[in-house]
C-alpha cells in the first residue's frame, strides 16, 4: 500500500500584543511564522497576548485579527487570549514554588540594579520558603532564583549558536509583577507548551529573552520548540518599526502591496501577481529556499 502519510509534527505560532494594529513589523513575523509552517507542512495559530492591560490599546486585538484576516493569514485554530490563561499561569508558578525557585521580593528596580552592580542579590532570596500563601500577598514581585553563572545556549535557525550566562545579563528576573500582573516571560513559556508549539519563528528583538524563556521551560519540565528569529523591519533612522514609534498601521485595502513589501524584507522574490493567494504560494516556495 502506498500512500503519501504527512505526519504533521510541526506547530508555528503567531503571538501579537495587542498595543496597537498590524504594522509592516508585526506583517513580517506573522508572515515568517506562517511560511514557515506551510514549507513543514504544519499548523499555524495565532496567539492574543494580551496580559499587559496598561500597555494595549482598546480595539487593537479585534484590529490585528481582522488584518490577519485580510492579508490570508488564519489561524487554524481559535484563537487563544492571554487574559484568560490566568489559572495555568499560576499552576506554574505553583510548581516553581513548590521546587523552591521563587521568592517574593518588596525591592525597587532602582534597588536591584544596586545589588547587581556589587554582583550580590537582594535579602528577600535569602528569607526562609514562604507559604503559598505569603507569595501571593499583595504587593511583592515574584522572582526566580537563576543559579549562579548559569548559561544556556540554542542554535538559532537564523543566528547560530547563542549562549547566555542569565545570570550576569538577567539575574533573577521577574515571573510575576507587583502589581499581580504575570510576566511575558512566564505567559509565552506555559502558552507555547500547553499549545504544542513546536517552532517559533519571531522577531530578533527576542533573541535576547530567549534563554531565559528556555530557562523557564527547564524548570517546569516542557520542551524547548525550535527558534528562528528574523531580521526587524526599521525605519529611515534605523529605528525598529513598533507600535511605540507610532509605525503606520497597515491599510487591509493594499493587503497584496503589504504582503509584497514583507516579501522584500524576507528576500523573497515575488513574481508580479494581483492574487494574494498566488503571492502566498510563491512566498512559500521561495522561503523553502532560504
Ligand atoms: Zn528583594
């Protein structure tokens, strides 16, 4: 019997925040994951990252889904919402817990940039194991104990080998905010291994908070996907177009002339076309050969 069996073992996801609408930037990663994903005959989702509500911007998610919508790129899957994670967040941080990596610590940021300039931790990491309780008073940020000196190293699909001494860079850094808020950190780790994700392919302005999310996947016992990370679009001055920045959103109206200009960030040769679906396809085809 011969048949042609795909075993889809492959699973992309895009993850917008939702501070703003679709610009050329996030048009590239969304595109960069998708293709990704299509060349390994896999699946692609889309991920709302919304758990940061001071920095987004109301009507902003329902935005992005609509101009991912209009530019052909579906989420094979509904489409999951941060917002709404909360209780697997907290299992987390239940389970780091209870492995005795966290502390809650009451120091400013300007205090522990002290501490680490004489390469010391803050007092709180020294303090006998709260209860679960006494984490999750108000008022203290949760930090993860980094062993000393601890580096962790990836092969990047686009930037080689990276390796990190978390430690130096980082420090102990922060699983939940003061303010009760979860960190980013935290959110996409648990999200990636709950959502089977098996290649992230994103910006290079993450390449830098990769290791310590493998960190964190160490640490609670998940797998650590494969990384590509991709160059940033930026503008005239070399800034990294973002929301922050104020980057145009993008008119879904020149959705066919967007995905072109991404194309040429991605350096894929395109082939004059006026359907999105076959500029789609040639996309594919010429990322497979990159
Ligand atoms: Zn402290």
């Amino acid at each position: 019997m011969h048949r042609n069996i795909i075993k889809r073992n492959y699973r992309g996801r895009f993850a917008p925040s939702p501070t703003g609408g679709l610009h050329l930037g996030s048009l590239v990663s969304a595109l960069a994951s998708f293709l990704d994903a299509k060349v390994n005959q896999g699946e692609w989702l889309v991920r709302m990252e919304d758990i940061d509500p001071p920095r987004e911007q109301e009507g902003a998610a329902q935005q992005i889904l609509h101009s991912l919508d209009e530019h052909c790129l579906q989420s094979e899957f509904p489409v999951i919402w941060q917002s709404e994670q909360g209780e697997y967040y907290q299992r987390a941080i239940e389970q780091l817990w209870q492995q005795g990596d966290l502390y809650r610590c009451a120091c400013s940021s300007k205090q522990i940039k002290q501490y680490r300039s004489q390469n010391e931790h803050c007092l709180c990491r020294d303090k006998k194991n709260d209860s679960f309780e006494q984490l999750n008073a108000q008022g203290y940020s949760l930090r993860i104990k980094v062993e000393a000196e601890k580096v962790v190293g990836f092969k990047d699909c686009q930037y080689g080998l990276i390796e990190q001494n978390i430690y130096q860079e980082a420090g102990d850094f922060i699983i939940r905010r003061r303010d009760g808020l979860f960190a980013y950190q935290l959110a996409v780790v648990v999200d990636d291994a709950l959502q089977g994700i098996t290649n992230v392919v994103r910006g290079v302005d993450l390449l830098d908070v990769t290791p310590r999310q493998i960190y964190l996947q160490q640490k609670l016992g998940f797998s650590t996907p494969v990384y590509r990370h991709v160059p940033l679009v930026c503008d005239e001055q070399g800034n990294k177009l973002s929301k922050q920045n104020f980057s145009p959103i993008l008119n879904s109206a020149e959705a066919l002339q967007n995905l072109q200009r991404a194309c040429d960030h991605l350096k894929i040769a395109i082939t004059k076309t006026q359907k999105i679906e076959s500029l789609l396809n040639q996309a594919i085809a010429g990322w497979g050969k990159i």
